[in-house]
C-alpha cells in the first residue's frame, strides 16, 4: 500500500492524469458550447466512436496519422450535423435523436470494423498509427516537470489550448454572444435579428469537432488503434463536467482534470490486492457524487 501512495504522489501520476484528461476535456468542451446554445449534445459518446474508429481506420489504411486525424474530425462533426438535422430541421426530439447517435456509433463501428478489418470484437488488424507526441529535452534537466508534462501527446496539449479558445470564442466574439443568446433566450435573439437554428447548427457542429478530437486522442494518441467500445463512458461523463465546472470553459477544464484524477486513481489501484471491480467504480462514484452536490447547491440557491 506504501508503494501505491508513493505512486499516487509521483509526478508520473500527474502526467497520466493529463493524458487521461485528454479525451474527457475535448468532449466536455464540446458539451458547454452546445448547452450554451440550448441543444445539448446527448450523443457525444457514440461521435467519439465514430471519430475514433474513422481516424485510425483511414489512417492505418493510408498510413497517414494526419489524414486520419482530419478524417476523424469529419466523421465527428458530420455525426453531430446528423443530430442537429434530426433535431432542428425535422424537429425531432434532441434526446432521442442523441441516443440513437450513441446507439449508431456503438453498433455501426463494430460492424464495419469487422467489414475492413475481420475482427469480431470490433477492433481493426490493420497497421495502427499514432499521432506524435510533443517532447521537451530542455525539461530533462528537471526530471519531476519532465514526467509531467515533457512528453505528452500532441492532442493533449490542443485540449488544454482549446479551454482559452473556447473561453474566447464564447466571451470576446460576437459569434459567441449569439450562442449564448439563442441558448438563453431564442425568442428575444430572433426578435433581434439572430439566426436560432444557424447559431445552434453551429453550436452542435462545434461540438462534434470537439467530442470527435476527444476520440482521436483515444485511439491514435493514448492508445494505437480502435477497440470496441473504447470510449467507456466518456462522453455521458462528459455531459456532466460543464455543469460541475459552472458552465464555464475554466470550471470545465478544473472539473475534467478531477475526474482524470478519479480515472488515473483507478488505474494505479488496479494493482493492489483489492478486487479489481472497486477500482473500476471510481470514476461512475464520482460522477454520481457530483451529480447530488450539484442537485444540492441548485437547491440551497433556490431556497
């Protein structure tokens, strides 16, 4: 158990919390802008799997990471824009359309996984490739910062830029004034000139660039390679985080990077003499935890 604490407490721990923040933040990012907008993104899940399973697909066929990448990040807006037409143009019901997202990204990449590559269980036997990560000799002299931060994954250092650029986007341009306003109030922006279902197409396209980047770091940065079901609930945790974070870019960032404390915590418990199922609750506790405390503080504010 000592040889655990010391590991929790090493700055090798603190590294893996930011890679395995990575493909939480992306996605939470995502589900701020469109909640902002008023269409929360209920199938952020099944766009990771989808962007997922498209970048590392196309890239190991190609073997071309950057083609995947940006075939990846198609996949995921088009999934998303594919939600926004069931909702806003046949004005279906957004969470059942979210569902459905989830559901189809769940079974259509097993099944065309099993098409390209023969594998039943979802996966590909195709030559994986990775996207770079960004390292840093210079930090090498300072071992403790150089675990941290001095070899991550290029897409984790585009998460953690994405929090000032959404912070930006949704507080210093006038495009994201119109988001926030369409998702506060659709009726006083329309009467103002304010294209409603523009700014919430865009909303939700952002989103699924978002959540689909979050899935590429998954199978072409944190791992090599797309697996069934690789995202694991992340995308309905993901759902949760802005509301955690106050719904703001800042708050969702310190919220995300909680729960990769929460996952990270699990990973090096997984090692101890304990059974293996309680480290693995970890994660799902804490979403669950969170959700009564916010339910909570909502309640004592409208008290």
């Amino acid at each position: 158990m000592d040889g655990i604490l010391q590991s929790i407490l090493s700055a090798s721990f603190a590294g893996a919390v930011l890679r395995i923040t990575t493909p939480l933040l992306f996605p939470s990012l995502g589900a701020l802008i469109s909640d902002r907008a008023g269409v929360i993104n209920i199938g952020l899940e099944g766009i990771m799997l989808t962007a997922a399973f498209t970048g590392a697909t196309v890239g190991a066929v190609l073997q071309n990471a950057l083609i995947g990448l940006v075939a990846g990040m198609v996949a995921g807006i088009l999934m998303a824009l594919l939600l926004a037409f069931f909702h806003l143009t046949l004005n279906g019901n957004l969470i059942l359309g979210g569902v459905a997202v989830n559901i189809l990204g769940a079974a259509g990449t097993v099944a065309l996984g099993y098409q390209i590559g023969g594998a039943r269980a979802g996966g590909l036997q195709l030559p994986a490739v990775s996207l770079p990560e960004v390292t840093l000799p210079f930090l090498q002299g300072t071992p403790a910062l150089y675990d941290v931060i001095g070899a991550q994954n290029v897409l984790t250092w585009v998460a953690f830029a994405c929090v000032p650029v959404v912070w930006f986007l949704l507080y210093q341009m006038p495009i994201g004034r119109h988001l926030r306003a369409v998702g506060e109030n659709p009726t006083a922006a329309a009467s103002v000139g304010i294209r409603v279902r523009r700014m919430r197409y865009l909303a939700l396209a952002l989103s699924g660039l978002l959540a689909g980047l979050g899935g590429l770091h998954l199978s072409m940065g944190y791992l090599s390679g797309f697996s069934r079901e690789m995202t694991a609930g992340r995308g309905y945790i993901a759902l949760v985080i802005p509301a955690l974070g106050g719904r703001s870019p800042w708050g969702t960032a310190l919220a995300a990077l909680l729960f990769g404390v929460f996952a990270a915590l699990e990973t090096r418990l997984g090692s101890a003499a304990i059974p293996s199922q309680l480290p693995q609750m970890i994660p799902y506790a804490a979403t669950l935890i969170a959700l009564i405390l916010y339910a909570a503080q909502r309640k004592r504010r409208t008290v």
